[in-house]
C-alpha cells in the first residue's frame, strides 16, 4: 500500500454533483483535440462496445486516505484506444472529461501506461451508476480523482492545462506512492504532509 492509505474492501463511492442518467440513444464518446489527423473521433454506445476488451486487476487508491486491493475492471485500454485515435505528436497531455463538465488533467505517459482503462465493468457487471456507468476512466497508479467517472471525452493537449480538482487545490500529478495530494507539495521544499 502507498503511505498514509489504510485497506478497505468496500467504499461507499464519492463523486462532485449528482449520478447522471445514461440514454444509450444520445450518448456518445468522443477523441478530440491535438489529433494525428486534427480532426476528431465519435464513437456511441454500440459502436463503442466494438472496440477491443481487456480485463485487470487493480488496486484503487483515493485521496481520502483509504484504497481498496485487487478491484476487478474490464473495459478498453487507454493503448488500444490511442491505436484507434491516434495523438499528434507533439502531444504531452490529455484532459479526461466527464459529465457536467467535470475533467482531470494527465501526462501522456500516465494515460498510456499498460493498465489504463476505459472501464465499463466492475466485478464481473456493468458498472453501477454511482461508479461511473456507462463509461469511466481507471488509472490505478494515480489518486482516484485521475479516475473520471461517467467519462465522455479525451482530449489531447500539447500543454498542461488543470483540470476541476487540480484548479481548487488538489494536486497536479497525484502519485499516491509520493502522497502528492495537495497543490502546495508541488513548490520546492514542500513534502508530503506528516
């Protein structure tokens, strides 16, 4: 376990704002941004399901000090999805975004790392609406707020750029294992809180 996280095998989940309602029939899944091509990506409900499957085992790690082992995701690999959407090169970062606006900034290599997910299943089911469903992002080696629930877009980006928890306070990079928490401990000197 990274310091200062105690094991829970269950947690009630946490997110900013209300549990959207998914409707197959509008919902859609976009790449946009510093494309290859400059142009962007759509995918819906049906043809997203399309994309190649992948199943993990990770351990989720939240802010709030507690991470839960060995949580069964399946879903599309963030590989996978960058080989179907492929990013300009000069591209450096993505921005995660949510319903309601919500986004997450991550460095490129953080979204590409092996066990990445575009999750859609947890246990064994389709997510429970409060863990995301249809669609959430899972980057076991960051902080949970990495982790976007109800995920809709990736956009690629050629600078960081913050995003909904990184602009009030929040780290920018969120690596548990260095408990980089809070936007501070990124100015020199600054460790992570005793």
């Amino acid at each position: 376990m990274p310091p200062g996280q105690a094991v829970r095998y269950e947690h009630r989940p946490l997110h900013y704002g209300p549990v959207p309602v998914f409707r197959p029939h509008r919902w859609d899944f976009r790449v946009m941004g510093a494309t290859e091509t400059l142009g962007s990506y759509r995918w819906t409900w049906e043809e997203f399901g399309t994309l190649p499957r992948t199943d993990s085992v990770s351990d989720f790690h939240c802010v709030m000090r507690f991470s839960v082992p060995g949580v069964p995701w399946g879903g599309v690999r963030a590989l996978d999805l960058v080989s179907a959407a492929p990013p300009a090169p000069e591209v450096t970062h993505v921005m995660a975004w949510g319903e309601y606006g919500y986004s997450a900034n991550l460095r490129l290599d953080d979204f590409l790392s092996e066990q990445v997910l575009l999750a859609t299943h947890r246990d064994g089911e389709p997510l429970a609406p409060e863990h995301g469903f249809p669609l959430r992002l899972v980057v076991p080696h960051l902080y949970g707020w990495k982790s976007v629930k109800w995920l809709r877009a990736v956009e690629y980006m050629t600078a960081d750029r913050r995003g909904f928890w990184e602009e009030r306070g929040y780290h920018n990079r969120a690596d548990p294992w260095s408990e980089q928490r809070f936007s501070y401990q990124e100015e020199p000197g600054h460790g992570p809180p005793l």
